[in-house]
C-alpha cells in the first residue's frame, strides 16, 4: 500500500472528507424517512471515515428523528449507533434515553455481547439513563440468566453498571463463584476476563464496601495493565 504520508493518500484523504462534509449540509432526512433506514444506518456508520469524525448536524438530526423511530431498528445498527456516540463522547440526552428504552424493551432478545455494547455509552460519559430505575434492575435479572453465556460481556456490562452507583450483588456472587471461574479458564480469552474480573473486585473493595459475598480468589488477580498507558493509548482502548 502506499505509505500514510504520500501526496497521494493526502489528497484523498482530503477529498473524502470534503464529501463527508458536503453530506452533512444535505438535509439528512433523505436517510432518516427511507423505508431502509437500518440499511442506510448501518451503511453510514460502518463507514471508518464517518466513524473517526464527529459529526454534529447528522446527530442534530438523529436525535429527533431516532425516539420516534427506534422500534424499528435491529440490534446491530443501535448497538452502531451507541459505538459512535460513545467514541465521540456526545452526552446527547435524547439519544442515550432512546438506547436505555431500546435495552428495557427488547433486553431480554438481546445477546450480552450487544447488551454491552449498548450499555457502554452510560458508562464513559457517566449518563443515569431517565429510566434506570427499572433498566437497572431488567438488565441485573438478564445477567442473572446470562452470565456464563459470555463472561467477558458479563463482566464489561457489571463493571458499567458499577461505574453508574448500581451495585448487582446476585450477578457478584456468580462471578466471583468457583464455577464462573472454571468456565473462564477454560476459553481462550481466560487472560483478559481474569484482567477485568481483577479490576472489578477492586471496584468492589473502593465502591462496595458493604458487599458480604464471594471475592475474586487472589491466585487468579492479575494487572489490568501490562505497563501505563499514554492518554492516546486509554482514549483508543476506553
């Protein structure tokens, strides 16, 4: 491939965001009132160009036009939606409550990798959605149901919950259970899940001091981080 810093490269570059710009100035509504709307969505946020810029006339508009028509979205093109807004941090209460409404009504449909996905935004921008009170509470007895199915996505969504002052004891108590811990050992992701069920426990000790139940077993804590990271490290990993 030709290398990152060649005219050439530079000057497409230029030219596509040129026309990404020109988009924006268009009336958005065109993609909005399209009887293939998920398609068009998933189209536009699929595109890593659209994704690296923060583009705030669509979102503008997104905002008004998604409570309205969010029923009618598949899982995978919210779940994009929820990727952009928190890459982009955009604490925009219209579409952060539409996402909580989406996970309280179709929840327990969803895969825990999807749940985490949509969960996220709350979590990095520290968002109490409108209906916590019971999102809160449906996503606790989902994970009930759910917790070996994915530990990795289990673990991410209690480690948001956490980050939002919601502290699900059942879900801690099947985490830190020999069990849970039996089936992460034996996937090949165990590395990583023993990094952030690490990190939980210590969430646990700061945030939970009032939690009586299971801990994490010291012989499987280890560091999250291997070595610190630069702010461009965390802001590419978080």
């Amino acid at each position: 491939g030709l290398p990152g810093e060649s005219p050439l490269v530079r000057v497409l570059e230029d030219e596509s965001r040129s026309r990404l710009g020109r988009f924006n100035q268009k009336d958005v509504s065109m993609v909005f009132s399209s009887e293939a709307n998920n398609k068009a969505l998933e189209a536009i946020f699929s595109s890593q160009l659209f994704y690296e810029n923060r583009q705030e006339r669509f979102i503008r508009s997104m905002a008004e036009w998604l409570p309205r028509k969010a029923e009618n979205l598949t899982p995978y093109t919210m779940a994009l939606i929820a990727k952009y807004v928190a890459r982009h941090r955009l604490r925009e209460p219209r579409l952060l409550d539409t996402i909580a409404n989406f996970l309280l009504k179709r929840g327990e449909q969803l895969d825990s990798k999807v749940i985490q996905k949509l969960v996220f935004p709350f979590s990095r921008m520290n968002y109490r959605p409108s209906n916590h009170g019971e999102l809160f509470p449906k996503l606790e007895a989902i994970l009930e149901q759910k917790a070996g199915s994915s530990p990795l996505a289990t673990v991410n969504i209690l480690m948001s919950m956490f980050q939002l002052s919601h502290f699900p004891q059942t879900v801690l108590h099947q985490v830190f259970s020999p069990g849970f811990i039996t089936n992460v050992m034996s996937t090949p992701y165990a590395l990583i899940v023993r990094r952030y069920l690490s990190l939980l426990d210590a969430a646990v000790e700061l945030e939970f001091r009032e939690y009586s139940g299971p801990r994490l077993d010291p012989r499987y804590r280890v560091l999250m981080f291997e070595h610190a990271l630069t702010a461009d490290e965390a802001n590419r990993k978080y």
